[in-house]
C-alpha cells in the first residue's frame, strides 16, 4: 500500500456530468470536494445538497475542503454526511480545536488549510488535534492556477515538526500540482496531493492519476 494519496478535485470536473466524471476517477485514494462561498475566496461553487449528492454517488470517500467564512458552523454538517474527511481554513476558523475536535467526533478526519501567506508555526502546539493539514499552493479560489513554490519551506518546516513528534498528521497540498511540481512537494514532505486540471484535463484521468501517484513516491 502506498503511502502517497491522489485526491482529484472535481472544481474541474463538469458539474452537470458529475456522476460520469466520477466513475472517470475510479484508481484516487479520495475525491476532492471545493466548497466556496463567494466571501472567503471570490468564487461561488456548490454547498453540502451537492456534496450529499456526490457522497452518494461516488465509489470514491470524499476529502472536503470548505473555503468558506463561516467554517465552524458548516464543518460539522459536512462531516454528518459521512465523508472521510472535512477539512477548514485557519483564516476563517474563530476556534480551530473545537471544530476539529466536534469533526472527530462525527466520525470524519479533521483538517485545517493555510493559504500562502499564513504561517504554521501556531499548529506547531495543536497538531494532535488534526489528521491532515492542507497546505495551500496557490490562493485557494480557482484551478488552473501556476504552483507557488515559495510555499515550500513552511512545508518542509512542519514536515520536520511532524517527524520530531512522531506525529502521522497527513501532508495535503492543492494548488498547480502536476507531472513538473507533484515531485518538489514530495521532496518538502507532501503524503497527499490534489490535483483539479492536471487529472480532469488529461485524456485519461485515470491514467493521470497513477502517472502522478508514481511521481510522488520520494
Ligand atoms: C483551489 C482549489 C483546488 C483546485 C486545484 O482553490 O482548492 O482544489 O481545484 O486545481 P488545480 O489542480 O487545477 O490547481
Ligand atoms: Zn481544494
């Protein structure tokens, strides 16, 4: 079993050929589901009916990353609807232990996501109470966007941190990672990639997905 995971995010899928476009991504380790509110980021995607929807119909359990304000109150509802994971943003968050903490109480993982500019240092104390941190590698809002390498050091830094405390908290990034940037994340201690347009523009996605999985084993 590999220990690298290929989250495919369906922001590029084709929202009215969803149930197609998921049965398209059968070999990922979870489905990547961009929930955006118009006010945290400056787009507008689908909410928790949708993602009930996608839940139901994919063979694939779901890994949510909510970009949304009102984060502390929405997590949990995601996380009742049996997804694998819930994942919120640090800039949103008014108390990140306890939406975590009521996340893993439903039955989810908990994740919190950094966008570029936000250090990581303050997770550094309250790692235990996390399964994944997302480490942003864009400004969350849209695909299709160029991999922010200067993201890369506050990476290896928790990378670090992990390995000293022993911690098996997963290492997500999202944002521009393909076939050229899947292996620097690798390199700087990502487990866990989302990839939008480099597996749903892709002929195959399958196909991209196992070319990507291989790229990220260091
Ligand atoms: C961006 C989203 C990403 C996006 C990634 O705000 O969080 O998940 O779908 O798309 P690509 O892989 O195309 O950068
Ligand atoms: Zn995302």
């Amino acid at each position: 079993v590999s220990d690298v995971r290929i989250n495919p995010s369906i922001l590029s899928a084709d929202f009215v050929n969803m149930e197609r476009d998921l049965q398209r991504i059968g070999a990922a380790d979870f489905v990547h589901v961009d929930v955006m509110d118009n006010n945290f980021v400056p787009n507008l995607t689908f909410g928790s009916q949708m993602t009930k929807r996608v839940q139901e119909t994919s063979p694939v359990p779901l890994d949510v990353h909510l970009m949304i304000n009102d984060c502390d109150r929405w997590a949990p509802t995601y996380a009742e609807l049996g997804v694998a994971s819930v994942t919120f943003h640090a800039e949103a968050t008014a108390d990140p232990v306890a939406t975590a903490r009521r996340v893993r109480e439903i039955g989810a993982r908990a994740g919190i996501a950094l966008r570029p500019g936000t250090p990581a240092e303050f997770l550094y104390d309250i790692l235990g109470e996390f399964d994944q941190i997302l480490v942003m590698t864009v400004e969350p809002g849209f695909g299709g966007q160029a991999f922010q390498p200067q993201t890369m050091p506050k990476l290896s830094a928790l990378a670090a941190h992990a390995r000293a405390v022993e911690s098996d908290v997963w290492l997500q990034v999202d944002g521009g990672i393909n076939a050229d940037t899947i292996a620097i994340a690798a390199e700087n201690g990502a487990d866990t990639f989302v990839a939008g347009s480099a597996v749903f523009g892709a002929a195959d996605p399958d196909a991209a997905i196992i070319m990507l999985r291989e790229l990220g084993e260091t």
